[in-house]
C-alpha cells in the first residue's frame, strides 16, 4: 500500500483481496507488530481520561459521542452535543484529507476536477470560484431562461399556436368572441377590436 496510509494512521496498512485470494500471508506479520497509532489531538482532547485509564479508549469515545446507554452502564455522564459533533467533524475532515491524497482519476479529465475540487476548497481560490459560479448561474437563470426562454414559450408557442389552435378547435362547435387590444410601438394599449366567430358545426 501507498507509504501515505502509514503517515495518516501511523501503522502498516494491509492491502488483501478475498476475490484473488492476495494480502493475507502479510496479515501474521503486521499483527505482531500491533501498536497505537496516529490519534486526533483535537478528538483525544474531549476524551475523559479517567474512562480511557481504567476502560480504554473505545468506551471513552462512546460516552464523549453522547452514547446514553454505555454512559449510564458505567455511571459516566453523557458528551454533550457540542462534543460529539466536533468528533464527527474531525472525522471527516481526516478521510476528506486521505482521499484527496490517495484518490485520483488517471485522466484529463479526472486531473481537471480533482484540481478544480483542491482549488473550490481553499479560501483563497475557491471565493473567485464561486463567484464566476454565481454569475454563470445568474446569467443562465435570469437570462436565459426567465428572459429568452419564458419568452419564446409565451409569445411563440403560447400565443402563436396554442392560443390559435385552441380558438381554432373551439369554434368550430361553439360561437366565439374574441376582443383584441392593439399596442403601439411603446406597448401602450390603444384601440380596442371585436372580432366574432359563428360555429362552423351545429
């Protein structure tokens, strides 16, 4: 496995595949040489260390999480809300940081989104990012679609052939009247103009 695996856990990492049958003749020898490795500070820190000292660091970590049912097994009072969220932050953070240095796609585009992802996550490039974002996103939205497209289905689609061909469709069984206002070049309405249709079918 990648030497990173060793700088982020502190211990060997086995690489194994049951399908292949590969990994586990190194498995006896990596056990022997069993030990503690690399722990968050930031986790270790809301840890009580009476419960480390005398039940070990898994039950310390339960009841800092607010675990209600080990807490009141052992008579420790439960990690506030606060504490088990800092915990799962911290816990994300570390397997965001792994995967950004293990996981890649060996292509061009897989390089163009793993380095416009590193980029979106810094303060300093990411801010300009999601300002071009928004400007794109206003542009398509507020233009494109409220504008041209809203536009287009009004007064094509929605004037010139569904209101005509429903019209059309129903005068040929009914009478119709239909008033129409005419606008001058500005849009102001002006003259006003009735126009009837006789059924076309008794």
């Amino acid at each position: 496995m990648p030497p990173v695996f060793l700088h982020f856990f502190g211990v060997e990492v086995i690489e194994t595949s049951a399908i292949n049958k590969s990994g586990f003749e190194n498995l006896s020898d990596a056990i022997k040489k069993a030990r503690t490795g690399i722990v968050s500070g930031e986790i270790t820190g809301r840890l009580n260390q009476h419960i480390i000292n005398n039940h070990g660091r898994g039950l310390a970590l339960l009841v800092a999480e607010g675990d209600e049912e080990v807490s009141a097994k052992y008579g420790f009072e439960c990690g506030t809300a606060d504490d088990r969220e800092a915990i799962y932050i911290e816990r994300r953070k570390t397997v965001n940081e792994i995967i950004a240095e293990v996981e890649y796609e060996d292509s061009s585009k897989g390089r163009f989104f793993n380095l416009l992802g590193s980029l979106s996550l810094n303060p300093i490039t990411g801010l300009p990012i999601l300002a071009v974002v928004l400007v794109i996103l206003y542009y398509l939205i507020g233009d494109v679609v409220a504008q041209q497209v809203v536009g287009y289905t009004e007064d094509v689609i929605g004037k010139q052939y569904f209101e005509f061909y429903t019209k059309s469709f129903v005068s040929e069984v009914s009478a119709v009247d239909i008033n129409v206002t005419e606008l001058d070049a500005e849009g102001n309405p002006g003259a006003n103009k009735l126009f009837s249709f006789n059924a076309k079918k008794q």
